[in-house]
C-alpha cells in the first residue's frame, strides 16, 4: 500500500497527514466506496462512482474535481500500486473544519484512497457460511455508503464472537442484509431481496446479481421478507464486493436454520464469474 490518493495527488502514503479536526475524525462524516480490481482491471467502476456521487449529493459534500479525473486517479493508483487482485477504497469526508455539528453546504470534500490486494474467498463460495441473525440497530439512512458504520462493526464483532462469517440483520422480524452485504432468500425459482430503500445500502453486487438472475430465467421479487419467509427458502446467500455471491449455510441467533449449497446460487456464481471475465477483459 505505497501510494495513496490524497486529494488530487498520487502521494507515499508516509507524506500524507490527516488534521485531528478533520470531520471524518470528529463525526464520521463521510462517504466511501470498495471497487473490485481482477486480474489487473477494475470492475464496474461507474456504477461505484455514480453511487459515491449519489451518497455525496445526500449529504451535501461536493466532489473537489470531477468525476472523470478521479476515475484516472483511481486507474492511476492500481497501476502504481501495481495491483493485479484486490480492492480499490475511496473516501471522501466534509474536510477540516473546527468542531461544530453544523456543516457548510457542498464545501469540497477531501478525497482519500489506497489499492490493495486482496484475495477473493473462493473456499467460502464453495463451502458457504455460517451467519448470526440480529436486530438491525444502524440508523434509517444505510441507503448513503457512509464511513459512520458503527452498527455494522457491533454486529460483525458479535457474528464472529459467535464464531459465524457474517451477521444478518433484521428489524422487527423483516430481515434487511448483512454487516457488509446483501441478502437474498431463493424459493423455488425466485430470488428475494428487500427493496432498495433507505433501509439496505443498494449493493452493487446486488443490483448485478438482480440483472444477470433474469437474464438466467429467474423471477426477482425485490420485497422484504420475515424470518418465517427465510426459514421456508429453498436456498439463501449474501452479495458485496469482496465477498461476491457467498453461500449462507446456517443461520443462528434469533432464528436456526441450515441451507445446502443450492444450485441456483451455483448457477449465478457462474454467471457472475462469466460477467466479471466478459468486463474485465
Ligand atoms: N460493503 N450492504 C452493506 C451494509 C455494505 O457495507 C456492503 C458493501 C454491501 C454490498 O455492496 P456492494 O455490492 O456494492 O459491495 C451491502 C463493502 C464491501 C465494505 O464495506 O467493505
């Protein structure tokens, strides 16, 4: 991880200094977003900066140059970073200002970023994985790709005390998604995924898996359902960036249950696998 983004610059990442009344520090007020890198290329990475665009148009932080010199950036760390598989992270705060709660509107933001490898986990697509099922205690905004994820990290601590991959969440009974990803529920030959709301972040993966599952012959009901509905399916799994389509084998906490590793998750595993070749290439 030599190189980082800071700002505009392409800097060692020993010469960048972040003031202590930066508002990411003091509020966690900021945006971020993860970009998949394969064999040396990015995968979609308009749809990662059209959703960072997004989240900052909500919260009213502008972009301190345009789009389309921060994708070179972007481009240009991988290839300093000479990263062949991995991640790209960016984020962008309010900046640096002294520490009041009252924000300006659309001050430029102040833009990090670094590239790292990383391996994709092919044993948990395989095998699949445990989760914890949990109440879903983050605020009514988890639409915006925020840096506050203070419920997320308290429900992955608690998935992994209880030696699970991951947590799902759920309010009231209707399940949302994971710590880190999306939830999909199979039955029969339809998916189910809650809606793209306030209450789920619209992962990426998810919007992809949506796409490439009709394509495939499936019906996609993007409606939230209860616990009952996911102790009925046939098959669940859960989608991000560094976790893809993950096979979700047992579920314990406020439900038990256990699911096979089912074919239609293998199916779109291979359908995904087949879109990230075709982009990539
Ligand atoms: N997390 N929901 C939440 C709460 C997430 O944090 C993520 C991704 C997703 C899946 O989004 P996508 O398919 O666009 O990666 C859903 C990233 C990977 C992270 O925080 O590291």
């Amino acid at each position: 991880m030599s190189y980082v983004l800071f700002n505009d610059q392409i800097t060692k990442r020993e010469h960048v200094n972040i003031d202590m009344e930066d508002r990411g520090y003091n509020f966690g007020d900021g945006i971020y977003e993860v970009i998949p890198i394969y064999e040396g290329n990015t995968f979609a990475m308009e749809e990662h900066l059209q959703r960072f665009l997004e989240s900052a148009s909500k919260l009213e932080i502008k972009l301190p140059y345009d789009k389309t010199v921060l994708e070179q950036q972007l481009n240009e760390l991988k290839i300093k970073n000479k990263v062949i598989n991995g991640i790209i992270y960016i984020q962008m705060t309010r900046g640096v200002s002294p520490r009041a709660h009252l924000y300006e509107r659309n001050v430029e933001g102040l833009i990090t970023g670094f590239c790292r490898e990383m391996a994709f986990p092919t044993e948990q697509k395989l095998a699949g994985v445990s989760v914890l099922l949990t109440e879903d205690i983050r605020w009514l905004r988890c639409d915006i790709k925020s840096i506050n994820l203070l419920g997320n990290i308290m429900a992955k601590r608690k998935a992994t005390d209880n030696d699970c991959h991951e947590a799902i969440m759920h309010r009231n009974g209707i399940l949302t998604e994971g710590s880190s990803s999306n939830l999909f529920i199979v039955k029969g030959k339809q998916l189910q995924t809650h809606p793209p709301t306030n209450l789920i972040l619209n992962g990426i993966t998810r919007q992809i898996v949506i796409k490439l599952a009709k394509e495939n012959g499936f019906t996609v009901n993007e409606e939230a359902f209860s616990m009952q509905q996911l102790l009925e399916a046939d098959e669940a799994f859960i989608t991000s960036t560094t976790q893809e389509i993950t096979p979700i084998t047992k579920i314990i906490g406020d439900i038990n249950a256990t699911f096979p590793v089912g074919t239609i998750t293998k199916e779109l595993q291979h359908a995904f696998k087949a879109f990230i070749d075709k982009e990539t290439k």
